[in-house]
C-alpha cells in the first residue's frame, strides 16, 4: 500500500454519531498504526456534544477500545482537535477555520459528512461560506453517506446542490459494501480466470439469486428507519451496486473511469417494471413478533418510535431483468430484508442444466451448478457440484468447492471503511458510485416507490425469524424455481 506524504486533514463532521463511533474512529486508528496516512495529518472532529479536549480523548479511547497509554494512541490522539457546535450555525465553521489554522500547515482536505443527510446540504453551503471547499496547497475532496436523497427528484436536488459548491470529481459517494472483499474480488475472479467468464451470461445461466437479510431489526432507528423502509435502504443502493459488479460488461483496463462506465452502463440497463407488473413481480413485508435464534422479539409495530398504523415495508423480494444482449431473459430474483431466519448477504449464480445430460433423469439436489459470492458474513466463494456416489451403484449427489477468505490468506480482512478511506485520500475512485450511477438506481426504484405510496399497498405480515411472507415463496415458484437456502456453515471460522 502507497502513503501520500502531503500534510492531510480530515474534518469529520458528525464525530460522535453512530457511524462515527463503530466504523469511521476504528478505520482512521488502523490506517494511522499501519503508517498509512501522512507524517503531517490532523483531524479537526465536529459535533453537537460539549466535550473539553480531554473529554474528547476520553471518549475515543472507550470508542475504539484502546489503552490511553498505548504509545501510538497518544501519538493518534495528539493530531486531534475538537470543535463542538451546530453545523447549521455559520458560526460553527468559523471556529473550524480557526481550529484548523491552529493545528495544520496548508496541505489536502477532506470533508467526511457522517451526519444526517437532511443535513448535507446546509454543512456544504457553510463550508462554502468559510470558502473551505479548496486549498491553495491541494486537493479537497467531499464524502458522503447514503442514503443520496429519497426518491429521483430528491437526488437530483440534493447532486444539484453539491455542484454548486463541489466539482463532481470532488465528490466521493460511499455505498460501502462496494468494499467488501468479495465485491472487490469480483474483478480478478470473473475476469482473471478463464474458466467463468464465457459462462457469464444467458447462454448458461438460467438465473441469479440475491439475498440480503438482517436477523435483527431497527436497532432503535425507529423514527428514521420508518421514513425510509428496506426498499430504500437496501435495494436502491447496495443490491444494485452489488449486482453491477456481478454482471457488467468487461471494462476494457482497471481505470477507475472505465469500471465505472462498466457499472453505468449495467444500472442505465435495469428493466424498469411497468407500474401494471410491479403488484406480480414484486412483494413486500413487515415484520411480526416472533422468534429469532430462540428469542422472542415484538413486531415492527411494537418497536420504539413506530406508529401502530406503519406500512413502512420491512422485506422486499421481487423478480428483474436486464435489457442487454448478454443478460436478455434471465431473471434476476432478491430477497431483502430485517428480522429474517439469517444474517447473510450473498450472489447465487444458477446454471442452466447440460443439454441432452444422460443424467437428467437422477435424482439430484440441484439440477444445475451453483455458484454462490457470500459477502457476509464469512466471506468467500462456493461451487455447488453435481458428482458419482461412493458405491456399486450409480448414484449421484451434490458436494461444494469453497474458497475462504479466512481459510486461504490467514489474515484479517480489510474492514470496508479502512478500504473506502485508503482510497478516497489516494484519490482512487474505482468503488465510488457517481451522479449518473445513483440517478440510474433511482429511475429503477421510482416506479416501485410509487407503487408503495399508493394507499393501497400494504406489506404483508410474516413472522420475525422467518423467511418473509408466503408472497416471497410464491414469486419465484410461479417460475418453477425455489429460492436457495443460504448455508450458514460456509467458511465458518
């Protein structure tokens, strides 16, 4: 891994929220132990909470859950300053400025907004204020977290906002399970061996399965999760993405632009669904009391800040194609959702049978290979295979090839924040959606939140623990086919 050796500071604004705290603070801490950020670099941290320095400190060192006397914690924590405040208040970005100044010589600057989206586009009209959106002695760049508004019109108000302030190619966009192993590895597996990629498209595949489930809920994001629902929390974003890695074209070089293109090109060719259709080939969910792992967990009605009367849809599986020569007439089927029997998130690819098999008549588990991306939790890669039966006779039965993360390189992996920090300060935009990508997932989407917004459209009720309502089960019957069970024992550590 390369380092830039010019001064860097980062101002995180939102320093001790939520994401702050379980992802940002721990990914800064393991770049800055591996000698991965720059001999001069500070961080100028911003938020509601009225901390001394000291107190500040203090509340890092539980955060991260590091010793205080660990020599390269005091060193971390001595590139630290801390500015409580509004970031509504103009004045709040004055003493940014001014903490700043203090601290930093002239240098790179990178703005991480971890804090509400409503808020976005007040924090960058005062940065611009303060004219903090460029440095005379380098580069300033802007990251950001979905969700990028709430629907099609709001996204491009909120992009329209942003480029009045910031160049497009200032702006970083983060969708991070784009940094998660699997997805990064997408690349060299599929194009960097020559064994899948002429089976990559309709001619062998008969379809594509995608499941993204949570066994927990809302986790006391009540008030927040209620105004967004599964659809577009996980649909509009990270499935998508996901998906566009899977399936693009081949990009023609490891240009960041070029994949980019690629994962363009796939999202601009997403059949949308006919508002007619949408009722047949997509169904929705909310959850109810129920048992997850053995405990009784309340409906999502029942939880904290949730009005009785919420149809807010908490599951989501619906059947799509793609309009491209490669990928005409596969369906590709999703199962989304919160409170389901597993946490696993994973790309199935099932291949067509073999024409003319003379084993077609044998009883097997799948009558296809299956090749199956898990992105979490266990991270790898398996081969469902259809082989001979020890014995007299000639029976058949189903083993798996898997490759491990874990197993296979006996590291740690790379958390998906140090990866999407690392490469926002290199300035590598390769797992970055843009503009164009997110308009693309929203013209997609649009139709299916309309439909939701009907007074009509109620989600169906299934059971916590479960695998969503019956209509999940219906949807991809009706094709003949069933949904693959996710293996919880795959690369278990």
């Amino acid at each position: 891994m390369r380092r830039i050796d010019s001064p860097l500071t980062i101002f995180l604004v939102g320093a001790t929220g939520d994401l702050a705290r379980k992802k940002i603070w721990p990914a800064l801490y393991d770049l800055f132990k591996q000698s991965l950020l720059p001999d001069t670099f500070n961080i100028v941290s911003v938020a509601r909470a009225k901390y001394s320095k000291a107190e500040f400190a203090d509340f890092l060192a539980q955060t991260v859950k590091v010793e205080k006397s660990d020599p390269a914690w005091k060193r971390f924590i001595s590139t630290i300053e801390y500015v409580s405040g509004d970031v509504m208040d103009p004045k709040t970005f004055t003493e940014i400025e001014e903490a700043h100044a203090k601290i930093a010589p002239c240098g790179n600057h990178l703005w991480y907004l971890a804090t509400l989206p409503s808020l976005y586009v007040s924090v960058v009209k005062n940065i611009k204020a303060e004219q903090l959106q460029t440095t005379q002695c380098g580069w300033t760049k802007l990251l950001l977290e979905k969700p990028f508004g709430v629907d099609l019109a709001t996204s491009q108000q909120l992009n329209k906002e942003l480029l009045q302030v910031f160049e497009e190619d200032q702006i970083y966009r983060i969708d991070h399970f784009l940094a998660k192993e699997t997805v990064q590895n997408l690349l060299v597996f599929r194009f960097g061996n020559g064994l899948f990629e002429h089976l990559w498209n309709h001619q062998f595949v008969d379809h594509i399965q995608v499941t993204s489930a949570e066994q927990i809920g809302i986790a006391g994001r009540g008030v927040f999760y209620d105004s967004v629902g599964v659809v577009r929390d996980v649909l509009q974003n990270h499935v998508l993405q996901m998906l566009a890695m899977t399936l693009m074209e081949e990009p023609t070089s490891l240009d960041p632009a070029e994949i980019r293109k690629r994962r363009m090109e796939f999202l601009s060719q997403l059949e949308v669904v006919p508002s007619e259709q949408i009722g047949a080939r997509v169904a929705f969910g909310q959850y109810q009391a129920g048992q997850v792992d053995g405990l009784q967990v309340v409906g999502y009605t029942g939880e904290k800040d949730i009005p009785a009367e919420s149809v807010t849809e908490t599951a989501v599986a619906g059947k799509l194609f793609v309009n491209s020569e490669r990928w005409k007439g596969v369906p590709i089927y999703f199962r989304l959702g919160k409170r389901l029997q597993q946490s696993v998130t994973e790309i199935s690819i099932k291949f067509k049978e073999p024409m003319n098999s003379m084993f077609s008549t044998f009883e097997t588990p799948q009558k296809g290979n299956v090749l199956t991306l898990r992105i979490q939790p266990n991270e790898g890669v398996i081969v469902r295979l259809n082989v001979k039966q020890p014995g007299l006779e000639l029976q058949t039965g189903e083993v798996s090839m898997q490759f491990c993360y874990h197993n296979q390189f006996q590291m740690d992996l790379v958390e998906a924040y140090q990866k999407l920090l690392y490469d926002a300060i290199q300035g590598d935009t390769t797992l970055f959606p843009q503009a164009e990508d997110i308009d693309a997932s929203w013209r997609f989407i649009q139709p299916i939140l309309d439909y939701l917004a009907d007074a009509q459209t109620k989600p169906l009720p299934y059971a916590a623990g479960s695998w969503g309502p019956a209509a999940f089960e219906e949807l991809i019957a009706e094709d003949g086919r069933r949904w693959l069970e996710p293996r919880p024992d795959m690369c278990v550590v």
